[in-house]
C-alpha cells in the first residue's frame, strides 16, 4: 500500500489536537501536523465564506483512508468536511520506512 498525506481542516485547535491524538493513538496516522491560522476562503451554498482555520497534515497509508475518511466525518462539526488524499511517489526512505512502522498492521 502506498503511503498517503491527508489534509482536513478543523474550525478550533482543540478540535485539531482531539482528531490528531486519536489518530496517532489508533495507529491510523503515523504523524499528525496542526497548523493553525489557516484563513480559508470558499463558496458554501452561493456564498462566499471566509474563516479562520486549523488544517490538519495527516500522513498515513491507502489502507487507512477509509478510517480515518470516517474518523473524521463523525468528529468534525462541518456539515462537509474536507477529506483530500494526496499520494505520496517519493520521500525519504527512512521516513517512509518509519511512518509504515507506526501503522496499525
């Protein structure tokens, strides 16, 4: 399975830190990266919106995604939540070697 970076957004850093802490806690990302201050701009039901956000940099595996899609969904408070899949092609062996380590078998 190849290795994945999952980004989401939160609207609060408590939020970011709880879905992170569990993440990490049940094996399903090796790493979590929070960043906050993240102003968002998008069109939400013919509007225009802007807000003040935490994304959330999710490395993990395609053997996890499924999870964490619905980890997500059932702990944010989005009516849609952003659930965005980047595949990773390269990177540093080692790292790889470590964030495939840290995974639920």
């Amino acid at each position: 399975m190849g290795s994945l970076l999952v980004l989401t957004t939160c609207e609060t850093v408590a939020a970011a830190e709880q879905l992170a802490g569990v993440l990490v806690g049940q094996r399903l990302a090796a790493c979590v990266n929070a960043l906050g201050g993240v102003s968002s701009t998008y069109r939400w039901e013919g509007r225009i919106e802007r807000a003040q956000e935490v994304l959330l940099l999710i490395k993990t595996d395609e053997q996890h995604f499924e999870a964490i899609e619905q980890m997500i969904k059932a702990r944010s408070s989005y009516e849609l939540p952003e659930v965005l899949a980047v595949r990773i092609h390269n990177g540093s062996a080692d790292y790889l070697r470590w964030l495939a380590g840290s995974l639920a078998d």
